[in-house]
C-alpha cells in the first residue's frame, strides 16, 4: 500500500515537471480532447448520424490520427492524408472498373494482382529520401485506402454512397482537427524551429563566455572558486546542440506546411535554419574538443599560460558574444551585422594579440628547456579558440 | 514528350539505385505486397468472409498499418496493437456499462465526458519520454479503439460480436505480417545496428589510418599524390558518424523485440551498442576537429613538423588500426582485448616518443625564434591525436 502511494506520488511529480517544463503539453492533450468530444457528436447527435451513417467512425479516426502536437505537423498529416485518400479511392474505382470487365471469376485475380503490384511499387516509393520525408504518411494511406477500396468493391454495390460518406466525414474531421489545432493556442513548428536554433546559439555563446574563467581560473584567486562552481551548467548545456539535427530537420519540414503566423510568412525560408542550424553544429564539435581540455588542470601553470592568457580570454568572449548578438538578432528578426560584426572584429583582433604574444613568448623564455610540452594544451585551446572564430565568421555570414 | 521521357529515365535510374544500394528494399516490397494479398482472401474467399464479415476490412488495416522494415519494429508495433487495443476495448466496455446505469438522457454526456477525460491523459502520456519511445504507437491505438468502442457502443446492440470479429480478424492480419516478415528474407533491427556500429568504428579507423598520410603529405614525393587523389572518400566517410544517434536509438530499441536471430540472443544487450556508437561520435568529433586542419597547409613544412611526423603517423594509423581491430572483433563477436590491445599499446608508445620528441625538440632548436607561432597546428594536431587515443581507450573498454 505504501509502495503504491510512493509510486503515485512519483508519477504525479512526473506530470507535474512534463507540464511546467512546457505548459503547451497540457492545452495539446485538452485540444485533442476537445476534437474528440466533438467528432463523437456525430454519434450522438440523431440527425448528423442520419446523413452520415456509421462512416462517422471514420472522422474520430481522422482526428486520432492526424492530431499532432504542433501546427505544421497536423496540416501536413490533415494534407496526406487527403491527397493520399482521394488518389487512392480514384485507382481504387478505376481497378474495379478493369476486374468487372473480366467477369465473375477473374475478377478477384485480378483485383490480387493489382493490389499486389500496387501495395509493393508504393512501398518502394517510400524508400525515396524525398518521398520518405514529406510523404510517407500519404503513401501509408494511399497504400491502405486502395486496398480498402478495391477490397470492398467487390462485395459491396452501394460503394459510391459510402466513399461519400467516408470522404465528407474524412473531410469534417479534418477540418474539426485544423481549426482546433490552429485557433486555440496554437504551436507553430516554424516558432519551435527559430526558438531551437536561437537557444542553441545561446547556449553556444554562454559557454564561450564561461570558457575563459573556466579554463583559466587556476590562476586566479581562490576566492572565486565557490561564486564559480554555483552555475556550471552552461558548461553542459552547448551538448544538446551536437545532436540537434533530427529535430530540426522534421521541424523544417513541418514549418513549410503552415501559413503566415508572428513575424513568420508563409514560405519563410525555413531551410536557412538548417544551414545555420549545421553551422551551429560545427561549433559545437569545436566546444566538445575545448571540453575535453578542461578536465586536465596542470598542477602549476606554466609561464606561457598567463601570456596567452588575456588574449584567449578576449578571443572566447567575444567570438561568444558574437553568437549571442546573432541571436538576440535572430530574436527580433533584424539585421544581425552591426553587434556581432563588433564582437568578431574584437575576437579577429584578439586573434592578432595571441599571435603577437606568442612570438614575443619565444624570444622571451628560451630559458625554460621543457616548456614546450608544457604549453602543448595550452597552446590547442588557443589554436582551437581561433578555429571556432572562423565558424562563427560562417555562421554570421549565414 | 522528350522532356517526359528524359524524366522517366531519370526516376528509373534513381529506382535502380535504391534497389542496388539495399536489395532489401525491394524484398521488403515484395513482403507488403504479398501479405496485403493473402489478407484481401479474407474477402474474396466466400467461407472467410462469411465467418468473419464486414470487419475483414480491418485485417487490411492491421497489415498495411504495422508491416514495418525491420523486424523488431513490426513486432513492436504489433503488441503495442494489440495491448493498445485489448486495454481499450475493456475500459471501452467497463464505460458504455457506467453510462448506461444513467439512462438514455444521460448516456451521451456520460460517454462524452469519458472521451474527453481519457483521450487527454492519454495524449499527455505520450510527452513521458518513457512511453514517447516505446509505447508512442499504442497510446495511439489505445485513444483510437477507446473512442471508436465507447461511440460505437452507444448505437450498436449486437456489439460484442462486431468486438469480437474485429479483433479476430486483427490478430489474423497481424499474424499474417509478423509471419511474413520473420519467415521471408528477415531484416533484424539487431543485426542493421550491429552493422551501423561496426561500419561506423570501420570509417573511423580508416580515416585515422588515411590521416597521417593525408597530413604530411606535402613532406613526401610529389608523385604520390596522385595515388592519393584517388580515394579521399574515406576523409568524408566518418561524417555520417556525426549524426547517428537518432538512427542507433531507434534501432536500438526495435532491437528489444526481436527474437533469437543469428548470433543474437533475445535479450542481447543492446544498449551496450548504444554507449560504444556514442563513445565513437565522441571521437567523430575530435576527427571533426582534426579534420579543419588538413585545409590550412603551410607553404613550407617548418622543421618541428618534420620532427612529429613520425610519432604522430604512427598514433593516428596504430589507433585507427586499434578500431579496426574492435571492429573486426565485433564482427565475429569474439573477445576484442588481443589484436586491440596491441595497436592501442603501440599507439600509447607513440605518444611518448612523441613527448620525448618534443622535449628534444625545444632544446635543438632554440635558433628559430618564430617558430612557437608556426608549430602551434601541428602540436594542436598532435594533442588532438593524443586525446583521440584516450577515446580509443574508452572504447576498447567498453
């Protein structure tokens, strides 16, 4: 009994962080509710049920299966699932057409084979990247609405009134779904995609911004050290970017179904995330390669670490509040050029100081034999650091 | 109509591609294709149909619906099904009873509020990552079957009939896919993610062992550069590296359903394959960061790149030897440790004859005031193959 009470209160707290992680959780699963009740009502209510007859069935299925959660996604799905059903009912009645003129015997040979080489060339067609991203859903329903078409061709007559009747109560809970989708709260994958990407810039940003203290704090005092260790969680946080591709591809994808909505219009050109989104990837390999050096702290740091020391520091801000100006551009949709070509100028500059140091720093300590695999770390970051200014060139250029 | 023609040749040749580049492709459409035709006997074939009636349309359903690629993901998406729809069909049940304790005016509320209530909670349990990842497919089915039983129900008397047909004729559709599947030609999500992991270490450890040669290139004859020209593919191969994980992750998981297979075991661990594929993007990304450098040659190879040259090829071929040997051993599910463990010790005994090199180095050469500024690619390239090696080492324990 106190096991269950546990456990309850354990899934109860579950909820509760799903939920307050992204209230949007809560109104989507309240608007499929709300879809749900109403298609019901073509049950309920005598006289729809009258004009549509136990195809009403079909709008709850509709509505189950094309409600997702943002906008894009149940358009594309409402739009597949249209084309899909239509092509399909179209060939379907055209095939029975074929398999009639054969006569009572060939006609179920033929009807076979027709859905045999119907439902395997659609298949294959689902192997095509293209096809597979936008239109895998269309062809899953094409593949089923044929095979359901021509199948019950066959045995029933009355077939015209019911794909009537299929299709209009396809089409109303559709349209229940859509309206609902887009009218209450809507979630507009196109504004998830431009959230994605900017936060992932951020999170980028924040932690070029943190890389210099952090790597260099040994030199610093070790008053610091605790005010430090309070938010080391920009330090984990640019991880999340490595593997943001997926989402964002299938964001892309939805965004192009959806019409004009906030600052975004219709055919905004949502494939420039993705380009920034692969740039924004790149600097993120560059950070995993910096992270892996902050885990091996040389006991004394080297004389070569305080020269390079300010100039890397200047480099790893700026370059990262380069990236946060991007964003806050991205943010307000403005031209990004003026703040963060100041931020990469600096860093360019910051560049040239380390350069300058360290030529100074060869003819300054010829005195210390074995510093040269000393500085070996060092030295990576501060090459890695002007690496990353280069992808962050890219990425305002992008 | 050239225009026509030239495009028909075009998606033939694209057909022609898919279907050499995985011959399963093409099976797997055969597979659809035959298991659609044997269900749509459930029509043509008078005793079938009169057994099962109306509801062999939902045979249909069942196979187009679950017949997956892989094996694992049928068999998943055939229990979540089925428990989906078992589970709903009694709670289903147990509501149409509860409403109609409250009378014909009652009823439709009662049964409303039910829908409204289940679907949402439902549609919220599908944002538990838990659930997201395994059981997405049937939350749905649940919603779908609950709806369409609790709605049907209100209108038809002779239901536990039309329940029982339904679901007779589900698990003779889902039998006949699983069967299908499992007997002709199988494709093992087990077997397709230890290939993808395999195939994975295999790029890697042929880029490492490319590197050095591609790196120091410009300190050899001339003459070999155009043997090399020739196959660079391996410097772009580890790239799809980068982005596995969605792929390995999902596979991963259909792999749970899959039966004894091969040299699998039923319960093979397969998250084991998921912690070695993300040591392994782990050092995707430091190929990622040595990778920038192979573009920036120097004009004139300075002398300290002379004096790494060699210790550093010897690391990068014996690592990229080390994941080949582990991906040669994991191929033929033997121990990895000897064959391994002896590239992995050779490459550690780089690394110091490359620490010792650079300590020579310093001392030899303080003549060369500038050259701290000119070596620092080349150390960087160095320290990146050292902590690649350190990658390398997860791996092999893992």
């Amino acid at each position: 009994m106190e096991i269950l009470k546990n456990k309850a209160m354990e899934v109860a707290m579950k909820v509760k962080k799903l939920g307050q992680d992204d209230p949007r959780r809560i109104i989507h699963s309240i608007k499929v509710g709300v879809a749900l009740t109403l298609v019901s009502l073509f049950y309920y209510w005598r006289p729809l049920y009258d004009g549509f007859g136990a195809s009403g069935i079909w709008a709850v299925i509709t509505v189950v299966v094309i409600f997702e959660f943002t906008v894009g996604a149940t358009l594309s799905k409402g739009f597949n699932r249209g084309l899909g059903t239509l092509l399909a009912g179209g060939l379907g009645v055209g095939v029975d057409y074929l398999a009639n003129l054969s006569g009572q015997k060939g006609e179920p040979f033929v009807l076979g084979v027709f859905v045999f080489l119907i439902a395997a060339s659609a298949t294959f067609s689902r192997f095509f990247p293209g096809i597979k991203a936008r239109y895998d859903y269309g062809v899953l329903i094409f593949i089923l609405t044929f095979s359901m078409v021509s199948v019950s061709a066959y045995r029933f007559d009355e077939f015209l009134t019911m794909a009537y009747q299929r299709l209009s109560t396809i089409v109303a809970g559709g349209a229940i779904c859509i309206i609902i989708c887009i009218v209450v709260c809507p979630v507009w994958a196109g504004e998830t995609l431009h959230n994605l990407v900017t936060s992932n810039l951020d999170k980028l940003g924040d932690y070029l911004e943190g890389f210099g203290g952090e790597y260099f704090y040994c030199c610093d005092d070790e008053e610091q050290v605790t005010s430090i260790e309070k938010d080391k969680s920009f330090l984990q946080a640019y991880k999340a970017v490595l593997n943001s591709k997926s989402m964002e591809d299938s964001m892309a994808n939805f965004a192009r179904w959806e019409p004009k909505h906030g600052n975004f219009s219709f055919r905004h050109p949502w494939k420039h995330y993705l380009k920034i989104g692969s740039y924004a990837r790149q600097c993120a390999y560059h950070i995993q390669a910096l992270n892996t050096h902050l885990n091996f702290q040389p006991p004394n740091p080297s004389q070569f670490r305080t020269i390079i020391q300010a100039p890397c520091n200047t480099l790893s801000s700026e370059s990262g509040k380069a990236l946060k100006a991007l964003a806050t551009a991205m943010k307000t949709m403005s031209d990004p050029s003026p703040t963060s070509l100041v931020h990469l100028n600096a860093a360019k500059s910051a560049i040239n100081d380390l350069k300058n140091c360290l030529k100074s720093a060869t003819t300054q300590t010829p005195d210390e034999p074995s510093n040269l695999l000393a500085i070996i770390p060092d030295a990576t970051v501060a090459s890695i650091l002007i690496e990353m200014v280069k992808s962050v060139e890219d990425l305002c250029e992008a």
